[in-house]
C-alpha cells in the first residue's frame, strides 16, 4: 500500500480524487467480501435444516428471520460508533482516548440492546401465534429461538468490533473472520443438526447451537485481533471498560437509534411484501423470494461501499474539511451507482440465466415460477439504480452524524409510499406480484431523492459544521 494510499486512512485529507477513490476501495473491498459470505452464513442455518421436513424448515426460516431482523437493528444501534470514530480520527490523527470511548459506549449501549432482544426472542412462540402462525411451526420455532438468543451478545459485541476495526483502518478483517465463522458454521451444522463425527443428532436445537457457537468464535476473533493487530493494539480498546462515559453513551444512542430504526423499516418492508405475496399464493412467494435473493446479492456492494462512504465522510467532518466531504460523498456515490448499473444491466438482458441459479428451467413445473421471477427481476432492474443511491447517500449522511431526519425519511417512503402502492397495484389491479414489487421500487425512488436533495442541501442546512 503507497503513502498517498495510506494517508487517507489515518485522518489526512487525500489530495486528488484518485487518491480518494482508491482510499474508499481500500475500505469497501474487504466490507463488500464480508457482507457476501455473512449472507452465506445466514443461509447455511436453513439449508440444512430443510432436509429434515417442512415444519422444521418453517420454524428455522421464521427464526432466523426475528433473530437477524432484532440482531441487526441492534447492530444498527451501535453503528453509531462507526462515524463518531471516524471524525475523532479526521479531527486528530492519534486520538486514542476519544475512540476508546466511543468503542467502549458502543458495546454498552449494544449489551443493554441485546438483554431487551432476548426477552423478545424467549417469548417467540407467542409472537408468532399473535401472528397466525401454524402452532406447531411456533413451537418448534420458539424452542429455535430459545437457543439461538444466546448468540445476541457475541453477535453484537462482534458488530461493534467489525466497525470499530473497519473505521481504525483494518476493513480485512471483517472478510477473514467471516469466511472462518461460515467454514465453521458449515461443520457445526453438518455435526450438531444430523449427528456426523460422534455428536449427538440434535436436529433443529443442534442447527441453534451451531449458530450461537459460530457467533461467539466470530465475537473472540475480533476479540484477539483488536488485542494483536500492530496497528489496533495502540488504542487499548478494551482498557477501563467498567468505566462509564454517559455523555458518549447518550450521543450513541442519539445517532443510533434512528438507524437501527431505519433498518428495520427497510427489512420489515420486504418481510411485509412477502406476506403480501402469500397472499397471492405459493408461486407467488417462490418467485419473490428467488428474485429477492438475487437483489439481495447485487445489494451487497453497494451496502460495503456505503459502510465505508459513513467512514471516509465522517473523517472530513471531523477534519471540518467541506472538499474533503464533498469528493469522498461524490466519489462514493458514483461508485455505488456504477455497481449498481452493472447488475441492473445483468438482470434486464440475462435474468433467466441469474433465476437458473435456483431453479431448473428444464422442469415443466417450474415455468409458472420461472415466469413470474423473470418479471419480478425486470422491476427490480430498475429500482438497482436507486437502491444503491439511497443506501450511499444515507450512508454520506451518517459520516456528517444526521441520522434523525434520513430516518423520518425512509418510513415515509418505505411504508406510506412503498408498502402503500404496493397494495394498490397488488390488490387493485391486474399487476398483481409486479404490482408489489413495482411497490417497493416506488419507495426506494422517493427515498433516493429526499436523500439525495438532503446531500446536496448539506452546507444550507448546516449539516457539514461539526459539532
């Protein structure tokens, strides 16, 4: 890695774009490989339980599913360090007190997130039946859940640490340790869920548990990198941990909150439009949940581009450096459109080569599906390009420590807008499933321009005066 490389990684403006555009790559590259292999991981947990039947298949998918939508709204909470860290670097290249502090409040906040997540989650089985939920698909998801709550605190505590070491300048990490938690992941399903190599067959239990040991090796990985690493040992994060700084704790929870809140919207919005396709009927649900995995791969760039954008922009507003600011929004936003454009492209002229991926277009029976994926994935073409500016320019926004309206923003336009055409083009007219998605590119769209005019607005509004 050169000097001018290097510089921008450690709080001193880049002094070209070049400079910036390699600076951001440096850090979204790793960023992206994790993001991809952390979806992996939370695939495995479902691909091995549905070998054994539909009610524990159900139970694991609906589990998974409240685990990861509590798991990364409290993540999201503790995001907030990402950007506090960032402009304490951009203010002053050794601030080692000022990041320890963050760091330190982050894993407060999120250990107090994690103890009210897991009484939800220990009272799963009446969620789901307040829910409508086949009762012995509750029950067999309840028991899930009972064990899988465990893996609230490493999965936490390893969230914190990521974007700590992520911000510090250490992005590879993320990428290392998560390929080792889906290896390891694979052989804990593969021993615990069918019994292989002496352990007991512990079937849908055994699946939790690989999850919660998987979790806890990812939370003692970071764990031993932030003690060893040359560069991230200096600032003794763990140092006084005991010792409170309530002030940060509140600044953490300010900023915090709004983007575990905004993630949760963005995920219960797709969650709510798969109840709206079971609605519609069985193809229906196949061909939505084939085309939203797809766009939930592409969406992986964009998402680490963005992670990193909150960092390099973060380090400007700290630095109190508007062309700083400026070049790192602009140069991230033209990076996450790119990305996007090249898998919008890849779905509008190649989609049933992506939807071969998943299904044998071959097979008679599975035409009616094949169909409806195709057409799905046309609108999701489209709305690729704005989901990947809303998610940067988001993420722009965070570096400048503004989370509170951006979250206003994305419930507007997520559920009165997205959620709400949804249902009328689904239900009200003969586009149906298209209809619904259509739904959800009309909410990523008013997203993407309230968030974007907010961007462009930054210095009228006062946005790009530290505090």
């Amino acid at each position: 890695m050169t000097a001018e490389t290097l510089a921008p990684l450690t709080g001193s403006a880049p002094a070209t774009a070049r400079a910036e555009l390699r600076a951001l790559l440096t850090l979204a590259g790793p960023l992206v490989g994790a993001n991809l292999l952390q979806m992996a991981v939370a695939a495995v947990d479902v691909i091995f339980v549905a070998r054994l039947g539909t009610v524990e298949l159900a139970a694991a998918t609906l589990g998974v599913f409240m685990f990861n939508l509590l798991m990364y709204s409290t993540i999201g909470l503790t995001t907030a360090a990402s950007p506090l860290i960032a402009a304490e670097l951009g203010r002053r290249k050794h601030a080692v007190r000022e990041v320890r502090r963050s760091f330190r409040m982050a894993l407060w906040v999120g250990a107090a997130a994690a103890i009210v997540v897991m009484i939800i989650l220990w009272n799963g089985e009446r969620l789901l039946l307040l829910a409508d939920q086949d009762p012995a698909v509750a029950r067999r998801s309840g028991h899930f859940l009972h064990i899988i709550l465990l893996g609230t605190f490493p999965a936490v505590a390893a969230g914190v640490m990521r974007t700590s070491a992520a911000a510090l300048g250490r992005p590879g990490w993320a990428f290392g340790v998560t390929g080792m938690a889906l290896a390891f992941s694979i052989v804990a399903n593969w021993c615990l869920v069918f019994g292989n190599a002496g352990f007991p067959r512990l079937g849908l239990e055994g699946s939790a548990l690989a999850s919660v040991l998987s979790l806890s090796l990812m939370a003692i990985a970071y764990w031993l990198i932030l003690h060893f690493d040359r560069r991230l040992r200096r600032y003794r994060l763990f140092g006084r941990w005991w010792r409170s700084e309530w002030s940060r704790f509140r600044e953490i929870v300010r900023l915090g909150l709004p983007i575990s809140l905004t993630w949760m919207a963005e995920g219960a919005l797709f969650g709510g439009a798969s109840l709206l396709m079971g609605v519609l009927g069985v193809k229906e649900v196949a061909a939505h949940a084939v085309a939203l995995n797809i766009a939930s791969l592409t969406f992986q760039v964009p998402l680490g581009i963005a992670q990193a954008a909150t960092i390099r922009v973060g380090m400007g507003y700290g630095a109190r450096n508007s062309e700083w600011i400026r070049r790192a929004g602009r140069i991230a936003l033209a990076v996450g459109t790119g990305s996007m454009a090249i898998s919008a492209l890849t779905m509008w002229v190649a989609p049933r080569l992506l939807v071969s991926a998943y299904l044998d277009l071959g097979n008679p029976l599975n035409a009616p599906v094949v169909h409806l994926t195709v057409s799905y994935l046309a609108v999701a073409a489209v709305f690729q390009l704005v989901d990947g500016i809303q998610v940067v320019a988001a993420a722009n926004l965070r570096g400048l420590q503004d989370t509170r309206v951006p979250m206003l923003v994305a419930l507007f336009g997520y559920w009165v807008v997205g959620f709400g055409t949804a249902i009328v083009l689904g239900f009200r007219t003969p586009l149906a499933g298209v209809g619904i998605w259509m739904g959800l590119a009309a909410g990523l769209l008013v997203v993407s321009i309230l968030l974007m005019w907010r961007w462009s607005a930054r210095d009228r509004l006062g946005l790009t005066a530290a505090r």
